[in-house]
C-alpha cells in the first residue's frame, strides 16, 4: 500500500513540475518567436518601402497600386540624374550653369540592394499571403497628394500563436491588428511599429 501511495506522490509531483516548467516555458517562447516573426516582417516591408519610394521618385510622386505594377515599373524605367556644373550664384561665372542628364536603370539599384521584386509581395511565415497595398490621392491642406498604405494582419505570420490567448502575456500583443506602413489619410510613410 505504501508503494502505491509513494508512486501516486511521485506521479503528482512529476505532473505539477512538467506544468510549472510550461507555464514559466510558454511565456518565454511566444516572447522570443513573436519578436522573430515580427522583425523578419518589418524588414520586408521596410524594402517595400523603399522601393515604393523608388516608384514614387520614377513616376514624378505616385505610388504603386500593386505589386505588379511596383515590380513592371522597377525593372523597366530609370532614374533620372541631373549634375549640374557652374554656380547660378557666382557673379564672375562667364559659362552659365550646365546641366548634364543620365538616366540609370532602376533595375541596377534594386538588384545591387539584393531584392527580390518576386518575392516582395510575400507576407514571411505567412504560407504564401500577400501584403495589402492600397495607393490613392487626397486633398490634404488644400494640396492634392499621393498616399500609399502596406500592411498585414499579425494573425497571417504569427502561426500558432495567433491565438488570442497569448495576449495574456503580452498586454499589447493583438493577432487580429495590422502591422504596416503608410497612412490612406495623410501623407505618411511612417511604420505603425516607429510609432
């Protein structure tokens, strides 16, 4: 008899262990996976960034409405460098100002950044989701200007933690709310994750 209550003892003991570890172990490994996933994101859409930038410096200030458009424009139009030689300030400067054209391929920048535009579009960890890209203009202070937004749902990368449930570890953690840039209300490039 006494045997069977010292297994029963030990077999409770060994259960309430296992359990201590994984509640303190549980915490520690969304923590860690969730600031993985989260960079990896926000790495991705910092090139989106920068390439719509890119678009918008090629275009004359318009975003791209898609993907396909970024990557069409991106690997067929140039940049367009303008040096200029002489000072349009100095009075003694006989020969004018001269300005000197090039275009540079935008193609060569984007490749020498080391990016995919095929792969752009793809949410990391998010089995083969697509960012969502929304460009338009508005009128903001009177002006007419061009606006982009990029952005995801947590939920689509965060894999098996996008369980709400694991907002108990973390009070701001929200599977359901958008990480991204831009604004559709103003004028912003800004990321939600800078803020």
């Amino acid at each position: 008899m006494r045997l069977i209550i010292n297994l029963v003892l030990i077999a409770v003991i060994a259960l309430l262990g296992y359990m201590l570890v994984h509640s303190i172990e549980e915490p520690i490994k969304f923590k860690n996976e969730k600031d993985r996933r989260e960079n990896v994101v926000v790495d991705k859409l910092l090139k989106i960034r920068k390439m719509q930038e890119f678009y918008r410096d090629i275009t004359g200030g318009s975003f791209a409405p898609s993907f396909d458009t970024l990557k069409h424009v991106l690997e067929t139009q140039s940049f367009m460098e303008i040096k200029a030689s002489g000072d349009p300030d100095d009075p003694n400067n006989t020969m004018g100002v001269i300005y000197d054209t090039t275009f540079i391929p935008a193609i060569d920048t984007v490749l020498a950044m080391n990016i995919n535009l095929d792969s752009l579009r793809f949410v990391p960890f998010g089995n083969g989701a697509e960012f969502q890209v929304v460009a338009d203009t508005l009128t903001y202070q009177s002006t007419l200007v061009n606006v982009v937004q990029v952005n995801t749902p947590r939920n689509v990368f965060m894999g098996e933690y996008a369980d709400p449930r694991f907002a108990q570890y973390d009070n701001s953690y929200r599977p359901n709310s958008l990480i991204g840039f831009g604004d559709l209300n103003k004028p912003n490039l800004s990321g939600n994750w800078e803020r």
